[in-house]
C-alpha cells in the first residue's frame, strides 16, 4: 500500500499523484488502528497498482523514501542481506520468507506516521514499526536517542522473520456460499504470537543489550511498578509509562529462555504453532513450565535483585554519595600528605641531632687532646731509652758561652 509522503522514482503525471494521494487517504480512513508488529488487513489490488517505484532493491527487500534519505537507503541496502542471513539462521528461517520486506524510511515524524498503511499510536514514540500483512517496515532515518537506525532495522526484520512461523487461518465462508464462491469470500487471517514473545524474541535475535532493559525492569521492581504476567499478554501496551517496562520484562524473559533451554527451544516452539499447535502448549512442551509460571518466577528475582538498586537509582542518593566518597579521598590524601612530612621532619631532626652529637664528639676529642699535649711533650723529652744525657759525657753538646 503507498504512503502518503513521497518516494523516489520516476516522476509522473499530476493525475497519477492525485491518484496516489486518493488511495492513501482512503487506506488511512478506513483502517482499523493496530501497533506494533500485529497483523493488519492485507493490501488491497488498488494500492498495489499504485505502489511507487523502489529506491533499491536486494534479494529480500525493496526500499523506499525520499531524496532527503538516499545516503540512509543506501547504507541500510548495503549491508540489508547480510544482517538478513545472521538473523534468520538464529530461528532457521532463511527459506521462509517468499516475497520481499518492504521498508520504508522517513526523514521526520510526519513522514514517519505518513509511511503507515494504517493509524497506528506507536507513530509518536517508535523508532520503527513492522505490518507484518503487507509485510512492510517503517523507519525513523536517525534512529531515536535510545536505538540507532540499525538497531532498529534488524529488530523488526526479526519480527517479520518470526512472523513466517504464523499458521494462516482461513476463516469459514459467507453462510450460502459454496464451492468457488465460497473460497473467495473467505477471510484469511494469522495467529500471531504473543507480543512479549514477539518483542523479546527480536531484541534477542537482534542482539540489542540488556543492561538498559535490566536498569528498567530494576527500577520498576523497586518502585512495585513491575506489570504482572496477564497485563503482557492481555493487552501489551502502546502508549505511556508501562512501554519501556513491557520491552524490558519482555526481552529478559526471553533472553532468560534461551540461556535455560537453548535457541533450539524457541525454533521448536516456532516450527509447532507453525503446524497449529496452540502456542501455550508448545511453551509447556519445549520450556517444561506454563509462560505465566516462569514470568512469575523472575519477576520474583527482580524484586529480591532490585532492593539494593532502588537506592542507586536515585539521582539525589547518587549525588550525595559521590560528595561523601570526594570528601573522603580527600580527607584521606590530606592526613597521607601530614604522615608524609611528619616522616620527613621526623628524619631531618633525626640527621640534626646526629650531626651535632657528632660535632660536639669531636669537640670533645680535640679538647681533650689539647689539654693532653704538654704532659705527652714533657715525658717524651725524658722518655729516652738510653736514659737522660749526661752533660759532662761525650755526647753532652758544648756550651754555646764556651764557644765565645
């Protein structure tokens, strides 16, 4: 079905704008509101006549938008088949999908909300959003401040590969028709999966990080504000505050399922609703417990786990403890600086004091040996071994009043 915004391709006549523009209007008039990866009416021949001229196309997809996002489509085309293969060998759905994905890439939000084939409320907050009928996938160019471009590419392709695995469901004809007549009339539809299956499955296939969804899913516990089993699979939510705690329930829970059991788990499950097997039992037959039971269990981890986070959640707590441990490191490094030039003053007292022990030694030593001098001169002169010298000997030096 075409967009109301415009696309790239071949120019055309007036008319054929005006017919377009027609078609759009009326398909936005006419729908029924959906969100999310829900399954929506199929394309009806009108549009598909009018369907306009792709940008690009690959092997598995066809991609649209205006000029103002050529450098996005072509980067989202260059690398679409590979991230294609990675993501369709984790669930074994490479061969499923038999026409192209479709997406669609707005440059603003009003192009964005303009790209659904149909009203739908995720339009004001969604980075990207996938009509798994017409098959087609809607993107926001610059991602949002939360998940990139690419991010969200690869998520909702994860939901159009999940989708394969849907059994279609033909409902009975009109009542008096038969044969032919009754074959046309009959209303085809698909059993989805479960949108908290569907959603984590693709932050797990898209390898999108927990840590983010964890900090949610902690938040929420600590503030009692966790949503319960029955409210996920009852209504999942599409607008407000419980959004961002759906996703992250969602995508541990499912990350939780492939840790315990294996990937192989979850494409049994996928291969038997496939087949029409209602997908509770399946869960029960692959996981070994109903969904509502192991959900309940980890909501119970969270709120043991989220005591201690409620506190570091808090941006006041945060604040104050990060003053608390600055003024204690610098209490610290202050009374480590004073121990330092104790040390310091310590070990200079310790080299004067020795210095002067020392000088006054030695002053000590030289006193004393001055006083010493004149006994040591006066026995050294009478110190002679040969005894004294005899004046009238021969060694007895003349008097010098004799030599006169």
């Amino acid at each position: 079905m075409a967009s109301p915004h415009p696309v790239r391709g071949p120019r055309g006549s007036l008319i054929r704008r005006l017919g377009v523009a027609f078609v759009a209007v009326f398909a936005l008039l006419g729908s029924a509101p959906r969100a999310g990866a829900e399954p929506s009416p199929p394309p009806s021949s009108s549009a598909s006549e009018a369907a306009p001229t792709p940008y690009r196309t690959t092997a598995h997809f066809r991609f649209f938008g205006d000029d103002a996002v050529e450098n996005t489509l072509d980067k989202l085309a260059d690398t679409a088949e590979e991230r294609f293969a990675r993501l369709c060998a984790q669930i074994d759905a490479c061969n499923r999908v038999t026409r192209p994905i479709d997406i669609w890439v707005a440059e603003d939000a009003e192009r964005f909300a303009a790209g659904f084939p149909e009203k739908n409320p995720m339009a004001e907050w969604a980075a990207g959003v996938t009509f798994l009928a017409e098959q087609r996938i809607v993107l926001r160019a610059h991602g949002t401040g939360v998940f990139s471009l690419m991010e969200t590419f690869e998520h909702e392709v994860a939901h159009v590969l999940a989708h394969t695995y849907a059994p279609a469901i033909r409902d009975d004809p009109a009542p008096g028709a038969s044969g032919a007549e009754g074959a046309e009339h009959a209303h085809v539809h698909w059993r989805a999966l479960p949108r908290w299956f569907a959603e984590g499955l693709a932050v797990w296939q898209a390898g999108e990080g927990l840590v983010q969804r964890l900090e949610t899913a902690l938040k929420a516990a600590s503030s009692g504000k966790l949503l319960t089993f029955d409210e996920l699979a009852r209504r999942f939510p599409n607008q407000g505050s419980n959004v961002e705690i759906a996703y992250a329930q969602s995508a541990i829970f499912v990350r939780r399922l492939v840790l315990a059991s294996g990937p192989i788990a979850v494409i049994e499950v996928l291969r038997d609703t496939s087949k029409g097997v209602d997908f509770d039992e399946a869960f029960v037959k692959h996981f070994g417990a109903p969904p509502g039971d192991l959900f309940g269990r980890l909501s119970d981890d969270l709120e043991k786990s989220s005591n201690p986070f409620v506190f570091l959640s808090d941006g006041n707590f945060l604040w104050g403890l990060t003053t608390v441990l600055f003024l204690a490191v610098a209490w610290w490094r202050l009374r480590d600086r004073k121990r330092q030039m104790a040390k310091i003053a310590d070990s200079e007292d310790a080299r004067i004091q020795a210095e002067d022990l020392a000088l006054y030694e030695h002053r000590q030593r030289a006193a004393a040996m001055l006083e010493a001098e004149p006994e040591h001169v006066a026995v050294s002169l009478n110190d002679d071994p040969d005894g004294p010298i005899d004046p009238d000997g021969p060694d007895a030096r003349p008097d010098p009043r004799l030599l006169n």
